[in-house]
C-alpha cells in the first residue's frame, strides 16, 4: 500500500509529479490523435466512401440537379 502524500519528501514529491505530469502528456497526445482519427471521413482521407458512417452519409447530401434547357423526351416522330 502507497504511503499518505502528506509524509513524502520534497523529492519524492517532486518525482511524483513529473511521473504525473508525463503521463498527463501522453494522454494528451492520445486524446489529439483520436479527435483527428474521428474527424476523418472519405472527403477528407483516402479512405472509401462506404466507410463513412450513416450520419457522414446523410451530411453529403445530394445537389439539386439542374434543369435543362431543352424539352423533355425523345425524338418527334411527328414526320
């Protein structure tokens, strides 16, 4: 069983918080690592687009498609 803090020295103290503090540091790393790894989707890795989950999906949604100038159907067979 670990001592209280309260009776450690001003080294072990000391020691003890650089341990601390370097293990803050690594996790830091780990956490802005995975906030990247999260934010990736086909639009922005070179990762296929049926990766992308339902809601990425439903963000890139389809763009009106123009109308065009000219008439709908096929040929006039009216000769």
């Amino acid at each position: 069983m670990t001592r209280d803090p309260a009776s450690w020295s001003r080294e072990e103290l000391l020691t003890a918080l650089a341990e601390r503090d370097a293990v803050i540091a690594a996790l830091m790393a780990e956490i802005e690592q995975l906030k990247r790894r999260v934010g990736m989707d086909s639009s922005n890795s070179s990762l296929p687009p049926g990766s992308d989950g339902l809601a990425a999906r439903d963000k890139r949604a389809k763009k009106p498609k123009k109308r065009s100038p000219r008439p709908r159907g096929g040929q006039c067979a009216c000769r």
